[in-house]
C-alpha cells in the first residue's frame, strides 16, 4: 500500500484519517517532526500548489503494508523513474524502542530539479530473543513458547511453522544455558495447561548449527549418476532447491514411514528427477554423513531440512 503527499495541507488532511499502519508517523515525534520538515521543504522551494508531474519540485511516497506490498511498490517506482535503488541522496532512518516499526527516509533525484523522497514503515519481526527480553513471558494469549504444542508458532511469531523451528532452534544452539532454564519453566507450565506429550520439539542445530531432526539417520537425499554431467547436477540441485517447500514437507512425511514406505518414496523421487534428465540412469538414496561418497564428482547430496545442496 502506497500514499502519494503533494503538500503540507494534504498531509494534514490525510493524517485525520491516518491507517493503522502509520499511526507511528503522528505517535512519534521525531518521526513527525521529520516528515513534516520534508513537506515544508518541497513547499517552501517549489510552491505548495505545483503540478507533480509538470511543475519543478518532487513529492513523498509513504509506502507501508507488508515487507511483500513495499518491496514491489518500491520496485515499480524505481522501473518508473528510471531510478537505482541504491543510488540515493541520502537515508535517515528512525526506530522508537516502544514501538516495533522501522521508518525510513530516502531521497532519490529524478533530475536536478526534481526529487521523490520515500518513506517507508516496516514492522520489525519480533523474534524470539527480543520477545524473551520483553519479560511477562507466559502472559496469557502472548506465551513466549506454545503451551500446547512446542512446535506450533506462538502469539507473537510471525512466520510458518517451518521457520518458527528454525528460530527456535537458532535460539536453543546459541544460548543453550539460557535455553535449558527456558525450557525446564516451560515444561512446568505446559503440564499445568495439561500438555504432556507435545513438549519435545524434536529437531536440533548440529555441531556445526545445522537444523537436524531428531533420531533421523536419512539427512542427505544422494543422487548419483554415473553419466550426469555437472551442469545437469547442477540443474537437479537448482529445480530441487526451487521445489525445496514440497520437498521439505515430504520429507517429514517420509520421516515417520516405516522401510517399506520410505522405500516406495525414494522410488517416487527418482522417477521424478529422471524425467528431468531423460535417458541417463540415476540412483537416488539417503546419506547420514557426506564422507559416505565417492568424491568422483558424480553425486549430489541435497540437505533438505537446511534447502541446500553440495556435488561431491
């Protein structure tokens, strides 16, 4: 979502209708005071009645919505006026600590007489680090960790599942003492809402920080070769990593099969990429370690918890 300002006497028209999303823009007042300062300057340089497309001066976006809605707005006012998003004036940026959203300042020049400044307002994601430093950590509808299950996203996360274990995970690799005391209070609370079985969040970071499932020999899926060029590893790897969303979720899928359907997977998934390599026989399987292969430049090993492939 987008407002175009022309003027100080529109800006004040539109802010007694203000969205929700800009309330920061009035509730601030050093945001306030800035925006303010840059509508005054395109009016008191250029006059305050000019044409935006014909006169001298330049206007204000304020972009707001969802990092999605900004970033294409942003992108369409670049391809409009010929603009390199990088190539600005100058950028003040501003984040009050009450308040989770950042606004940012950006002035680009279409010609030497002519500006646009963009503003933008983008909700900070609240991860899980800064929701512990809040405090109040299981006030009723705001819990820092889901009470009834420890996977699902809690309050005050917003992301998919996917990413919520990523997070948390990230979190419990990088302070595993703070985690450890975290989740002894949390088992404590979970038990009283009457949760004793969905406690256990059944992935981990490797030694390294990868995202492990517990108890899960099958970590890499191997695809190998013999008549496969690099490129066409290459291209298995990419089509892969575009599909890696799917891919995940049939994996965790597979991880909860027993041999006989885990087998009948693997066969699905090599019928799969063969027909994107047509003619060349290939084998697909799972390695628990990388120094399983040949080292022949013939296999793949993608890691799907972590979206990411290496050809060995």
């Amino acid at each position: 979502m987008y407002k175009v300002i022309h003027n100080g006497k529109h800006l004040a028209e539109w802010k007694k209708k203000l969205p929700l999303q800009e309330e920061v823009l009035e509730k601030s007042e050093v945001i306030k005071r800035r925006l303010l300062q840059s509508v005054c300057c395109f009016d008191e340089a250029y006059g305050s009645e000019r044409n935006l497309e014909n006169d001298l001066g330049g206007f204000i976006i304020i972009l707001y919505g969802t990092s999605k809605e900004i970033s294409e707005h942003y992108r369409k006012i670049m391809d409009y006026y010929h603009l390199n998003e990088s190539e600005y004036e100058y950028e003040d940026r501003y984040k009050e600590p009450e308040r989770s959203e950042i606004v940012t300042f950006r002035l680009y020049l279409c010609s030497s007489d002519y500006g646009i400044e963009i503003v933008t307002i983008e909700k900070q994601a609240m991860n899980l680090e800064n929701r512990l430093r809040g405090g109040n950590l299981w006030e009723k509808n705001n819990e820092c960790l889901c009470l009834e299950d420890i996977k699902k996203i809690p309050p005050f996360f917003e992301g998919t599942e996917q990413q919520w274990i990523e997070e948390v995970t990230s979190y419990q690799y990088s302070n595993p003492k703070e985690w450890q005391e975290l989740y002894v209070e949390y088992l404590h609370k979970a038990r009283e809402a009457g949760n004793l079985h969905k406690t256990a969040l059944g992935f981990y970071r490797s030694d390294d920080g990868y995202l492990r499932k517990d108890n899960e020999k099958d970590i890499y899926l191997k695809i190998r070769g013999d008549f496969l060029t690099f490129e066409e590893l290459c291209q298995i790897g990419e089509r892969m990593s575009a599909q890696s969303d799917q891919l995940l979720q049939s994996y965790l899928k597979y991880c909860a099969m027993d041999k006989q359907k885990r087998n009948g997977w693997k066969k699905q998934v090599k019928e799969e990429i063969s027909s994107w390599v047509t003619d060349k026989e290939i084998a697909v399987d799972f390695a628990e370690t990388l120094d399983e292969s040949t080292f022949t430049g013939k296999e793949l090993y993608f890691d799907i918890l972590n979206r990411l492939y290496i050809i060995l």
